[in-house]
C-alpha cells in the first residue's frame, strides 16, 4: 500500500526547514549505509544527531502526527528521528531494500522498520531525475511530489531513486514500526476509517450505520495491534 499525504508541511515550515538544511555541513550518505546499501548509493546526508537534522526533523514530526491521513494510514507506534539526504547532478541510489532492523541513534530505540516514509523539500521544478521508484505486485510507481508532501509505502518494498540530472533534490526519510504489522490489515483499517468519516460527514457521527462501522474497526484494531 502507497499512500501520498499531500501538504504535510506549510509554506512556512518548509520555508524554515529548507533555511536550516541549507545552512548545514552535508557528509557521505554511506555514513549510515549498511554493506548492500553502500553498493548503490550515492548521495549526501545530514548527521542524524547534528543540531540542523535535528531542527528540522522535529518540525516535520509535529506536523506528521498532526496529520489524519498520515496517523490513520501509518498507525505509528515507534516512529525513528527524521534523516535528511540530498541528491547533486550525477547522484542516485540503485535498487534495494531498507533493513528490517534500524536502531535510532538518537534516542537509542530499536525499531521494527513496517514503513519507509519520503518527505519531499525541493520544488519538483528545481530538478531533473531524483524520482523514488517502488516496485510491489502491481508494478513500478514512479514518485516525484510537491515540496512538503510525503509518500508512505512498506519498507519491505524494492525501491530506488533515479540519477538527477538537473538541480538538486532534498528530502527527509526515515521508518514507522506500526501498530499493525501487516500491510493488507492496515490497508483494510484505512480504508474502513475514511469510510467512517466520510459517512459521519454525511450523516452525523451518531448514526447507527456510523456507529456500527467505527465499532467494527476498534474491534479489528484490538485483534491485531500490537502493543
């Protein structure tokens, strides 16, 4: 399941994030690469605990977990300190798959990686190339979004980011382990959320089909959270 979560960042945190990240020391994104990583990569990265990374990841977890979609779609229950990486002309990372293990530097929290998460910051216009590829059953989707727009797709996904050619290309990612370790049971929970709002919108949220449905979710969230 790939979800777009459209404008998780106003113009002024964007603005401020930008402002930060281009003010900062960028070092060799293999810094943090594993063995198999370090063969198709080839980018620049904040450090995870520099005070720049830092600044600008709490901006953009604040708005994350402010965000429905986001909350409803990821189910966060441990969510790892935003890393930021930026891609120069010349620059892509090849195929791969996130380690199912990340330990979070920062805070020393060893997490389950159930999502991969993009948070785009440059202009689409401001660069050539630089789009993420994910490959599922469905086939290859080609992802190049708004500044301060995200993508949320399973971290178990083949992906890659295709060579800029133009410009650069600077973004924040990072994991969620969820609540819900399967991605068809999220899927399922999401989809019955949006129907319970879009129904509560349409006939108040004390309506017996509205009640029904919100309570079908709670109980199938019960059987399968993990807590």
């Amino acid at each position: 399941m790939m979800i777009q979560i459209p404008d998780v960042l106003t113009a002024e945190q964007l603005a401020h994030c930008r402002a930060v990240l281009d003010a900062a020391e960028w070092i060799d994104g293999n810094a943090t690469s594993g063995h198999q990583a370090a063969l198709a990569k080839n980018n620049l990265q904040l450090p995870q605990d520099g005070s720049a990374a830092r600044e600008a990841g709490a901006i953009i977890l604040a708005a994350l977990q402010a965000d429905p979609l986001f909350v409803s779609a990821a189910l966060p229950k441990v969510i790892l300190t935003p890393l930021f990486n930026r891609y120069g002309v010349g620059m892509g990372f090849g195929d791969h798959v996130d380690n199912s293990i990340r330990r979070d530097p920062v805070t020393g929290a060893t997490l389950r990686t159930d999502l991969s998460i993009t948070v785009f910051l440059s202009d689409p216009d401001d660069y050539d190339g630089g789009e993420l590829v994910v490959e599922d059953a469905y086939g290859s989707h080609m992802v190049k979004l708004a500044a301060g727009s995200a993508i949320l797709y399973p971290a178990s996904s083949l992906h890659h980011v295709t060579e800029v050619t133009r410009g650069a290309r600077t973004a924040s990612f990072f994991w969620i382990q969820s609540l819900v370790r399967d991605d068809a049971r999220r899927g399922l929970l999401l989809d019955l959320d949006v129907s319970i709002q879009r129904l509560s919108s349409a006939l108040g949220p004390t309506d017996p089909s509205v009640l029904s449905l919100t309570g079908t979710y709670h109980n199938l969230l019960r059987m399968w959270a993990e807590v």
